[in-house]
C-alpha cells in the first residue's frame, strides 16, 4: 500500500496475497511507483479490483515482469486503474488473469509496449 509516495521496487516476487483493492500492489493519491525485472506478480486475489495492480490517481511503470494467474472478483484481474491513473508497461507479459468484469488490462490510459 502507498499514499502520496515514489517507489521503486526491484527484482521482487509478490504471490499469494489478498486485499481488497490490488493483491499485490495498492497506490492511492499521487503515488508514483516504478516496477523493474519483478519476475513474478502470480496468485494474487483482489476482493473487488486489481488482482496484481491498483492504482487510483496514480503513475505505474513497470519494466520486465510477468503478472500471472492474479483475479479480482470486479475489475481488472491483472491491473486496474480509476480516475486519473495511468499506466505504461514496457515488456511486461499479461498471463491468465481474471476478472468478474474485466480481464488482465484495463483501456487506456494503460500503454503497453515491447521490450
């Protein structure tokens, strides 16, 4: 969980955890958080939204990682993002997330580019 906060968060293994919102990753309110080489954001579980990721008015980046197998029981089973957040994904690998509503990636503002 981060509020009004800059991270960085590096060559990390986040799986298995449960929230509400973002299983493995919960920014609020101008938090800003770049994520590098995290190999694995597996078999996370949101109760309402962001399996992997949520971000609500709030800057992700993340770099080299894979997000695998995470669910949210509403929206964005990998990543979910609300008002103003945005989200640019260099290489990052999307794989069988889950959601009541929506599945791994929400619609823009969430670019996702090749390595």
């Amino acid at each position: 969980f981060d509020e009004d906060g800059d991270d960085r968060l590096s060559r990390s293994d986040l799986r298995s955890n449960t929230a509400r919102h973002g299983g493995a990753l919960c920014l609020l309110n101008q938090s800003t958080v770049w994520v590098d080489q995290c190999t694995l954001m597996s078999s996370n579980l949101a109760t309402n939204a962001g399996g992997a990721i949520y971000a609500s008015d709030s800057v992700v980046e993340i770099r080299g990682a894979q997000l695998a197998d995470n669910s949210a029981l509403y929206d964005g089973g990998g990543i979910a993002l609300e008002g103003t957040a945005n989200a640019t994904l260099f290489g990052v690998h999307l794989v069988n997330n889950s959601a009541g509503r929506d599945g791994g990636l929400p619609p823009p503002p969430c670019l996702l580019l090749p390595f």
